[in-house]
C-alpha cells in the first residue's frame, strides 16, 4: 500500500497529528496562532484573539463577552464549572488564514480545540450576529464555543494519555459528550435518526459520525442515568449499544432531545 492510501486512513491522519501537535512547543504554537491577530480581551479566563481582517464593529467587547458568556452558562448548566479556563481562543476571517494556521488539517472544518497546547481556533465566524458555519452547517457561535470547551474540560479530567486514547479510538465519545454538554447538534437530526433507525450501514458521513456520538451520549447519561465517570470509564459494544438504542426508541421508551 502506498503512502497515500495509508494516510486515507482516519486513524492514521489523527495519529500522525498529535504527534506533530504533541512535540510542538506550546509557546512556539501559541506564537505562530497569534501571528496576524489582536488581542482583544480576557473573559472568563480565554483570552480572545481576533484576527486583523475582522472589522472594528465585529472585535467590540460587547459581543465578544455576550458570546463568551452565553457559552459558559451553557457548561454551568450541565454542572461544568471551572474556576479558570486560561486558554487562548483565536479567531481568522479567511479561509486561506484558517488554512495556514491549522496546517492544512481538516480545514473544512471551522472549530478546533488543542487543549494540551492550550488553544483554541475557530474560522469564518460573525461575532456580531454569534454564528459559524461549520461543514456547511450554520451554528450559534456560542453553541460551538461550549462545545469546544467542553473538550477542555474533557482533557483536564482525563489527562494526556487517557483522553488521547479516547480521542484516537473512542472519538465518538470525545464528540458526543461535547456536543450534550453543549446542548445542541448542528447537524440534520431528521435525516441522520432515519438512517439510523433503519440501520443503513453504508451511508456514514461525517454527520453521521458526530450524530451517533450525541445519541449515544444523550441516551446513556440522560436516558439512563448513568454519571459522568461511568461514562468515561465503561467500555460499550456499539452494535450491541446502538440495537438497545433502536428498540428503545421503538417501544416509546427513549427520545432523542437536540436543544
């Protein structure tokens, strides 16, 4: 197999990214990302920096503390408190700003969260009107900040090794718990519950992917009640999670909630 068909390989792609990210010195990252940027205010601990190509009316305090605010009561509302967040949240206009800050990885995608080096990134995001398009998806802005924190917080918890492993092998826990905490999915609900209330096992997409994740998170903690610690520390058989998924929601016993 040649090196390209290697790298096809989501496994492989992520690996080789932490790896990079891993060995990269936060300080250098930190200053790299800040390149281009204004530091524009500290809230809550996250210390925004906006890039210079944003207008003077989108970098006003007012609706950067509203989003930030908004955001952190979302997490207060699922019991995630945090005395301090200190981490650095950078915002670019451009695509081709995005593009050469997040290394050319995953750029269509607008939210990222690196919190072994302490940052935050998010792209293309209307500060004054608190939205962000995100794989073609149109989001609160503050809906995405939660979620992004959440893996803060998901990282502290955990530590390096443990939230690595769950990022590389378990990602749709890592994904699913932030988008719960976060409240809300930004994806086609209807249309992915459908597919998988009929089981259709060749049409995964990235959707999906992030969709199986909440479900799965929403049913096991809300539905079931289990804790957060169970949560984490539990191994499930996803065929055998998602089957108890679907005849619960056959039988009326279960509803998935995206609010």
């Amino acid at each position: 197999m040649t090196v390209k068909g290697i790298l096809r390989y989501k496994f492989v792609r992520q690996t080789l990214y932490f790896i990079i990210l891993i060995f990269s010195i936060e300080p250098i990252m930190n200053w790299y990302l800040r390149i281009g940027t204004n530091f524009e205010l500290s809230s809550h601990g996250i210390n925004i920096y906006i890039s210079k190509s944003y207008t003077k009316e989108e970098k006003d305090s007012v609706y950067i503390r509203h989003i930030v605010d908004e955001a952190i009561q979302r997490l207060k509302g699922k019991n995630i408190t945090e005395s301090g967040w200190n981490i650095n949240a950078y915002f670019y206009y451009t695509n081709d700003e995005w593009d050469r800050k997040s290394l050319y990885y995953m750029t269509d995608n607008h939210a990222k969260t690196h919190a072994y080096l302490n940052f935050m990134m998010y792209c293309s995001a209307s500060l004054v009107e608190n939205k962000i398009s995100n794989y073609g998806s149109i989001r609160d802005l503050s809906e995405t900040m939660a979620h992004e924190l959440t893996h803060v917080y998901e990282y502290k918890k955990l530590g390096f090794l443990k939230y690595l492993y769950n990022r590389v092998l378990c990602d749709w826990k890592i994904e699913g718990f932030s988008d719960y905490i976060a409240g809300r999915t930004n994806i086609k609900v209807s249309e992915e519950m459908n597919k998988f209330e009929n089981n259709y096992p060749d049409s995964s997409t990235f959707y999906t992917d992030y969709f199986l994740g909440h479900l799965r998170t929403d049913y096991l903690i809300r539905h079931k009640g289990i804790s957060e610690d169970e949560y984490w520390n539990s191994y499930y058989d996803i065929d055998k999670l998602d089957n108890e998924i679907r005849q619960a929601i056959k039988n009326n016993e279960y509803k998935f909630e995206n609010f």
